[in-house]
C-alpha cells in the first residue's frame, strides 16, 4: 500500500468540511478531494504546512505508512 492518507480522518475531528479546508488552504475541492481519497501521487511541502496549520496537527496525523 504505501503512503496511507488519513486526511478524512483528522477533518472528521475537526469537525471540518472539504470546502472549509479549501478555502482556509487554498487549494481547489477538487484537489483536496485527490488527495483525501489517497490517489494523489504527490503533495507540496507547502500545502501540507497549510492543512497542518488549519487543522493544527502534524503531519504524521495525516500521512502513514503501511509495509507492503
């Protein structure tokens, strides 16, 4: 599996919606939604300090890595 993305999870406790997160990031829904659901193949540095400020957690709570 890889890289598990578990941003679903945190915004779920944060009581937070997509759209919310978008526009606190700046990044477009559908972006957000790519990379919520575990398909992006990449992230910005930048874009997972933003989801980390506005949800205020770090990064390990949103990405996890699982063996093969």
């Amino acid at each position: 599996m890889g890289i598990k993305v578990k941003l679903d999870i945190v915004m779920a406790r944060r009581k937070m919606s997509l759209m919310e997160l978008s526009e606190r990031v700046g990044v477009t829904p559908a972006n957000l939604s790519i990379l919520k659901t575990g398909k992006s193949r990449a992230v910005r540095f930048s874009t997972l300090e933003a989801i980390c400020h506005e949800l205020h957690c770090q990064p390990g709570e949103i990405l996890e890595y699982e063996e093969e």
